[in-house]
C-alpha cells in the first residue's frame, strides 16, 4: 500500500503568513500609541497567538492557523528576515558616537555587562538543578543565563531616543556608544558559549574560538576592503538588482561559514553588515529594499515562532515558578538598569543622566528573543526557562519608556537637544543626519 503524501504546505502558509503580518502590524501600532515601542506589541502578539492565550482558548483554531506541516517553513522564513535584520544592525551600527564618549560609554557598558554576568551566574547555579534539561552540563547552562541577564537590544535603544528628541543630547550619544560596545560584546560573548555548548571538550571551544577569531580577521581585514572597493564601482557601474544580489549572497554566504564554524549564522549576517561600506548611495537603497521587505513580512513570523514556543501555562505548577519568574525579573533589572546607572554615576554623571542610562541599557527588546531562540534550539535552556526569560524580556522592554518619563520629568528635551547639539557635534563628532534607524523600527 503506498504512502500516504505528504500534507501540501503552501495553503496553510499562505493563510498563516498574512494573519501573522496584519496582527503583528496591529499589535506594534497598538502598543505604540501607548507609549511603548513596537517591538513590545509585536512580542506579544506572537506570545498570544501561541499555546499561552489562542491554544489555551481554541486549540482547534491554532492547529488550524498553525499546521504541523506549515511550523518548519515558518520558522525558515522568519530565520531569513532575522538574518536580514541582523546584517542591518551590523549595518547601522555606528561606532563614531564612541568619540568624546569612549571611557563613559565603555565603562557604562561594560559595567552593564559584569554585573549581570556575575548576577547571574549565581542565580543560575540556584536554577540549575529545577530548570536545566536532562543531560545539560552545569557550565554552557551557567553561562548562557549569565548572557542573557546582559543583553541590551541597541535597535530599540536607537529608536526610543530617536522618538524622544534624545538623539542628539548627550544623554543619547553616550547612550548610543554605551549600546553599541554592549552590543559587540554580548554577540562576542554568546559566540563562546556557542562554542563551548556544541563542543566536547575545552580543546575544541578553543579550535571554535579560534576559528572565529580568523573569520573575524578575514572579514575586517580582506572583506572590508574589497567591499570598499565594490561600493566605489557600484555607485556607477552596477544597477540596485546587482547590489541586492551580492549583499544578500554575501551576508549568506557569511551566515554560513559562522555555522559551520559552530558560533550561530546570526554572528556572521552581523559581522557582514558591520564590515558593509557606509556611505553609499547603492548600498543605503539596497538595504532600505532589504528593510522594507524582511522587516514588516519576514520578521513576524519570527515573533510567532517564539510565541509558538512560550507557554505561560507551564508556570502555573506552584508558587515557586512564579518565585524565579520574579527572581529572574529582579536579578535583570537590578544587573543592566543598576549597573549601567551607578557606572555612569561614578563616571561624573548627574543622577538624572545616570538613572536615564540605566533606564536605557535595561531594554532588551528583540535582540533578546534571538538569544533566548539560540539557547532553546541548543537544548541549554528547556521551554518552562524559555518562557520565563521572554516574559523578562518583553517586561523590561516595556519599562523603559515610562522609567525614562519619570527620569526627564521637568526637563525642557527640545531646550537640552538644542543646547547640546553644537558641542556633540564638535567633540563627539556626531555627524549632522539622523542615523537610518529604519531597520530596527522600534525592535
């Protein structure tokens, strides 16, 4: 008796991926006229178009809209937009705002990074035995909860202040150059605990670790520069269809050689829009086709992807769940907000500037999600973790901006900007347009 085919996946999707995109496009611009950003609508609108709200209500109707069948294919399309998406933050990423600001910032940034990393290792070593998957070792488990306690999501970061009229102020420079050495960092420091979750042994994170290292190099020293080039003869030689093609082959090509390295695709997509060329017109509309597309299409399937994996009914077993949903809520808040405040404070820093950083470096928005998907699909966190840390995520993303309005109360922002801008200008040297913040869109 022959097989029975497979189940087409093309209509499932084809009802799956409008849905997703209309609600996600309505949950964004629900949540911001509330005052929060995007992101934080769109977060939760996948959370409850999964098991925790649409499958807890009318499983049938989930299982409809959400075909076994069609999940693959769904998780594939919103992996791409995400690669896209982190090849334009590696593209916006701009470390000029470093200048006049480089010891605050690294200092804000760094500290914003020790304190949760120590804060939570220790709470992790509390979780380990409750919380870890059968067969997890202690060390990857300790290490990728000490990361994700130190992530700051420099898209939305960019976006808040941009929305704020902070920009330009130098709250929002060293806001942005604070964000920009955390950002390098927490990607560099979740490679190592790639490396050291998919080895078997300390010699072969170390071949890992040095295999990114020369990837690194190659991309910075070779790429870099025949990018460059590339870019000069683009601008009169190539048509947008040429310059879309070789960006997209070649943030590809470097996701690839990341994975295969054993650091996660996400790293090399990032490392390829950081070494793109700034300043040309091809590669800026190039990239604005890349953004209009993969971030309002592609991108929300991702955000479904992960509420498909988050169920908040797994935390209703007993009062002790809800017990490290809170301890994990506090130990990020205290670590990001706490760190990067009293950083910034002992740097010289007023309080007000000091709580408004803190404020700040504690939002974790989308580039959260990423590391929490990375650890799941490791197998270093279980889904019951899981769903604990996007709730954290998702909370201190949507704290930001009313901590940052209780901050600036009684500051005239348009008075600050104006005051600050000649003098950012000159010692920061912060150049005279806005960034191309369109990528992030509030992410």
């Amino acid at each position: 008796m022959a097989a029975a085919a497979a189940p087409d996946p093309l209509t499932p999707l084809l009802v799956a991926v409008p849905v997703v995109i209309i609600a996600c496009r309505a949950g964004a611009q629900i949540l911001k006229r509330l005052g929060q950003p995007p992101v934080v609508g769109e977060i939760l609108v996948g959370i409850l178009l999964g098991p925790s709200l649409l499958g807890w209500l009318w499983p049938a109707a989930q299982n409809w809209l959400f075909p076994a069948a069609a999940l693959p294919y769904i998780g594939v399309l919103g992996n791409i937009g995400l690669l896209v998406f982190m090849f334009l933050v590696g593209l916006e990423l701009d470390l000029k705002s470093l200048r006049g600001n480089s010891r605050t910032a690294v200092a804000v940034s760094q500290a914003g990074i020790a304190l949760p990393l120590v804060l939570g290792t220790l709470l992790a070593l509390g979780m380990y035995g409750d919380f870890a998957p059968e067969g997890t070792k202690k060390l990857p488990f300790v290490l990728f909860i000490a990361v994700s306690m130190s992530i700051t999501a420099f898209p939305v970061l960019a976006r808040i202040l941009t929305d704020r009229g902070l920009y330009r102020t130098k709250v929002g420079a060293l806001a942005m150059a604070a964000a920009a050495v955390d950002d390098v960092s927490a990607w560099c420091l979740l490679a190592v605990v790639v490396a050291v979750t998919k080895s078997n042994s300390p010699m072969d994170a170390l071949t890992t670790a040095g295999y990114a290292v020369a990837f690194a190099a190659v991309m910075f020293f070779v790429v870099r520069p025949l990018l460059a080039r590339w870019a000069a003869r683009a601008e009169r030689r190539h048509s947008d269809g040429v310059v879309l093609v070789v960006l997209f082959s070649g943030l590809s090509v470097a996701a690839y050689a990341t994975d295969r390295i054993g650091v996660h695709a996400l790293f090399g997509a990032f490392l390829f829009g950081v070494v793109t060329p700034r300043g040309s017109r091809r590669v800026e509309a190039t990239a604005a086709r890349m953004r209009a597309f993969a971030v309002p299409v592609l991108l929300p399937l991702f955000f479904v992807s992960t509420g498909l994996k988050t169920d908040v009914g797994l935390l209703g077993g007993g009062v002790a769940q809800w017990l490290w949903t809170a301890a994990v809520l506090v130990v990020a808040v205290v670590g990001k907000f706490g760190g990067g405040a009293l950083a910034a404070r002992l740097s010289g820093r007023g309080w007000r500037d000091s709580l408004s950083l803190g404020a700040l470096m504690n939002c974790r928005g989308l580039t959260e999600l990423i590391v929490l998907n990375i650890g799941l699909g490791l197998g270093v966190i279980g889904p019951g973790l899981f769903t604990v840390l996007v709730l954290m995520a998702l909370l201190t993303t949507a704290m930001t901006t009313p901590a940052l309005t209780r901050f600036r109360k009684g500051i005239d922002e348009e008075q600050e900007r104006a005051q600050d801008q000649d003098q950012d200008q000159e010692a920061n040297g912060i150049g005279q347009d806005e960034p191309a913040l369109g990528a992030t869109a509030g992410r």
